[in-house]
C-alpha cells in the first residue's frame, strides 16, 4: 500500500438509484471527496447493470449477442475477435502497444458518469479515485454458452474474461492518472458469487482455480500502480481473497462481522503486511435498519465488528489504522433519499470514528 492516509476514509460500492448524472456526481462530490468514483447508474441504462457494463468489447466469441443479456446499444464494434483480444493484452501489459488500450474503453454507452468522474478528478485533485469492474468468478458463472453451462469452466472463455476485466481495469488506472498524476487509482473486484464456492452449485470449483483468477487481476492492477480491493456481500471465504493479493478487502459487516473473524489468523497476516478492511457496516441491504438507525449506533457495530477480532488476538490499533468506512452492498436496490442517507452514513461514520481516535 502506498501511504497510510486512507486511515477510516469513506469509500462507496458501485452502484446508486439515479436517473440524473449530475445529481448522483453532487453526491459523490459531497460524500466522497477524498475518494471519489464514478457511480453505475443502472436507470440511465441497463448498460450500466453491474454485469453488463464490462461485456463492451467482449470478443464474438460468445456471438454477436449475449442471449441472456440486454444491450442498448447494436453497435457491432462492441465485439472483437477474440485472437485480437489476447494479442492486444501481451501488447498493452508489455508496454509494446499501449495506445490499443483505448481499444477496452468504457464508452459512454456503457457509462453515463466516467467522464464526469474523469472531470471531478481534474478538477478537485483528490489524493485518491476509485473504479470498478465486476470480478472474473462472478462474470464466469454469469455469462452462459448456447448450451447454458457456464463460461468459467471452459478454459477459453475463463481466460476471455480475465484478460478483459484485466484490461478494463487498466483503462481506468491510465484516465484516472492522465486525469491527475497524482491520484492514486483503487479499482474494486466486485465478487458477490464468492460466498457461493463450496456450495453444490459450484462444488466442482476448486479454491486455487478461483485464486489464480482473481490474482491475475489484482497483479496488473498493482502493476500499473493501482491499489486493488474486493467486495463480497455475503458469507465469504476470505481466506480465498487474502490469498488472491488484494490490498483491501470489504466484508458485509452489518451482517457477517462474527464469519468473517472466524479467518481471523490470515487477516492477521494481511494487516501485518499492509492490508486494509474496509468494513461494510451501513446497511444497504436492509431498509429497515437504514432508516431507524443512527450514526452512533453504527459506531458501536463498528466497535462490536473489531472486538470480534481483537477476542482472536488482532491488535486493536492495527485493526483500526487499517480501517475504511463503506456500505454492506451497492445502492442500486433502493431509493434515492434511502441512497442519499446510506451514502451520508458512510462520510458522517467515517468522520465520527476518526474524532473519536483523534486521526
């Protein structure tokens, strides 16, 4: 990790209910001003849909459409051949031929808000900005073939999707920096079918298949002098993501506080080593509890997340100096003043905590 200054700062998930851009950028200008990022506004545009906003430029691999997807836009440049996407890739990470990186763009089809989010960075000069793909374990039991199996177990079609989310990721690490050199990109994994391996549906998949996946992404994101992180919103095995590389891992506290410090030995370890949790402690996913609780009563969730850890042994201090504030899951599900509270949570959490420790 780069330096210590994301001690405790607010950071968001991807996705808020908007249908105006430049409301949902007022947001993240006011809430996120350290680190801001560019929202997936999924009511502007199904495009914009977790999943499908980085399928743009998929190879034709997987046909001129995907079947079980939604596309706005008909536009065949969208598909490319898939030995070009393998050539671009040795060519971009090898520095031969960066200039095709342009090539794996989000479009404004594709996202309403990156060039909003590209402007706010040049504008403001935040120390950090973050951006965000979907993970490759996710996309790869998402997307289907005709026969309806599922893209990660065909080699192919596993290495298609890594290689482009790789690229995806390293387009936003080179706009984010031409946009402020200064800046330091945080590109999230988002990994919710994580919490799904060792269930029956996947029991076939083994832990390193999925190591090797998300390492593959996490490398070249650091590679290229980004920091990487990863949101699972569910009961996650966290020892597979610790032991993919990711510099900053972020759990579902609000629900899962007590499983995830059942991995307490290797978070250890992570911390020790530079790691950093950003806990998910505003409920997005529960309305109920979004609406009646108070910034003080997530303070003590918060409090009541660490102990679980510190009762394992994890130095209070270590924990705490390697903490950010976010949400349980994106906000996409709710309504725009449920989004706008959950957001001004993380910021008004965030700020409570660090008077509280004196950062």
């Amino acid at each position: 990790m780069q330096n210590n200054s994301l001690k405790l700062q607010p950071i968001a998930i991807g996705s808020l209910p908007y249908s105006n851009t430049q409301e949902a950028m007022k947001l993240v200008a006011k809430d996120f001003s350290n680190i801001p990022f560019f929202p997936q506004l999924a009511k502007v545009s199904k495009n914009e849909d977790m999943i499908i906003q980085f399928l743009e430029g998929m190879p034709s691999f997987f046909g001129s459409k995907a079947e079980n997807f939604y596309f706005d836009s008909e536009d065949d440049k969208f598909w490319l051949d898939v030995e070009d996407l393998f050539t671009d890739y040795e060519e971009i990470i090898t520095g031969s031929n960066f200039e095709k990186l342009d090539k794996y763009a989000i479009s404004d089809n594709f996202s309403s808000t990156f060039s909003l989010f590209e402007k706010q960075i040049k504008t403001t000069k935040p120390p950090y900005a973050k951006g965000q793909i979907i993970g490759p374990f996710t996309l790869g039991v998402s997307l289907t073939d005709k026969d309806g199996k599922c893209a990660i177990y065909d080699e192919t079609l596993k290495d298609i999707i890594v290689k482009l989310l790789s690229l995806k990721a390293v387009w936003q690490i080179n706009r984010i920096k031409q946009a402020n050199p200064q800046t330091i990109p945080i590109i999230f994994l988002d990994e919710p079918c994580i919490s799904q391996l060792g269930t029956s549906a996947y029991m076939t998949i083994p832990n390193e298949e999925v190591i090797q996946m998300l390492n593959e992404v996490a490398m070249l994101i650091k590679y290229f002098g980004g920091i990487c992180g990863v949101h699972c919103c569910g009961k996650c095995d966290w020892s597979i993501p610790i032991s993919a590389g990711f510099d900053i891992i972020n759990p579902d506290a609000f629900n899962y506080a007590q499983n995830f410090s059942i991995y307490s030995s290797k978070i250890n370890k992570f911390l020790n080593s530079g790691g950093k949790i950003a806990w998910g402690i505003i409920p997005t996913l529960n309305i109920q509890a979004l609406e009646t609780l108070t910034t003080n009563d997530l303070a003590e969730i918060f409090e009541k997340s660490v102990k679980y850890l510190t009762k394992k042994g994890i130095d209070e201090k270590l924990i705490k100096d390697n903490s950010l504030i976010t949400s349980s899951c994106g906000a996409g599900s709710l309504s725009v003043e449920q989004a706008k509270r959950a957001m001004d949570f993380i910021n008004e959490l965030a700020g409570l905590l660090k008077e509280r420790y004196k950062i």
